[in-house]
C-alpha cells in the first residue's frame, strides 16, 4: 500500500525550488544611464542659472549698500554736490550693469532722465526729484529733495534687479 501511495503522489519527484542569482549592480541598464544624464544636465543647468543669478544680484546690492553709505555720509557731513555727483555716478555705474553699455553710457541730460524714467522712474526724473541729476551738480546750493531723491534712486534700483528689460526705443 505504501508502494501505491508514493506512486500516486506526482510531486514526489520534483526538486526544492531554487532562486534566481541576484542581479549584478554594475554595469546599469541604459534606462539609469538616461536617467543619470538628465540629473547631471539638470544639475548643470541649475548650477549655472544660480551663478548667473547671484552675480546680478550682486550688483544690486552692492548699489544697495553705496547708497546707505552716501546717505549716512550727507546726514553726517551734509548733502553737498560732491554726494549729488557720487550719486548720479553710482545710478549710471548700475545701469550700465543693468543694460547693454552702448544703451546708458553716451545718455546725458534729459536723455538720461529719459531713459530712467522708461526703465522705472515712473516720470519722476524728468518732472521730480530726480531732475537734480542734470543741474544739481553744478550749483553750489544744496538739493532741497535730497532725502526724495535717495529714495526715488533706491526704488530705481530696486525696480531694475530683476532680469534685463526690453530695450528703449
């Protein structure tokens, strides 16, 4: 009866099962390959748009900090047209970093406040404080605005960090 139970069983003669060999880490299948370029270029690129963001704000805050310096200089020493012309100096110093050099640097006169009021002055160069950038180095009086004026270059320059405008037509 044993005989005839064994012979009747038809996994008796199986093997145990066995696992597959673990597969190897190395060489990456093309799909990880793929994958890896994509994260380098994407690496890549975000490196360099942070280089290249970090730069221009660099230039703004750098504006930024002059300006606070100029400002606790004229409190402390007097608004004098020396702190008049250091600070139309650093208005254009910034905007030839903002926009393409042969754009601002031959600009003068009502051509200037021209074009800081296109490029966010509002109208406030040409018919505001800002006007004393064109005579008030000259004169030997003091500006009358001069705490307006600091603030209208501080909101230019504010106005201006971000990615370069469109051009001036």
């Amino acid at each position: 009866m044993s005989e005839l139970a064994s012979n009747t069983d038809p996994l008796a003669g199986l093997r145990e099962y066995h696992l597959p060999e673990v597969p190897s880490w190395w060489p990456p299948g093309p799909g990880w390959w793929v994958l890896l370029a994509i994260l380098f270029l994407g690496i890549t690129a975000g490196a360099w748009w942070y280089s290249r963001h970090l730069s221009r704000q660099a230039a703004t805050r750098q504006a930024l900090r002059e300006l606070s310096e100029l400002r606790e200089r004229s409190s402390r020493e007097g608004q004098s047209a020396a702190c008049l012309r250091e600070l139309s100096r650093l208005l254009r110093r910034y905007a030839m970093s903002r926009y393409p050099h042969h754009e601002v640097a031959a600009l003068t006169g009502e051509a200037w406040l021209r074009f800081l009021d296109h490029h966010g002055g509002g109208g406030r160069f040409q018919q505001g404080p800002g006007r004393h950038l064109v005579d008030a180095p000259y004169r030997a009086e003091a500006v009358t605005e001069w705490d307006e004026l600091l603030a209208l270059v501080e909101e230019w320059v504010g106005r201006n960090r971000k990615a370069q405008p469109e051009k001036m037509e």
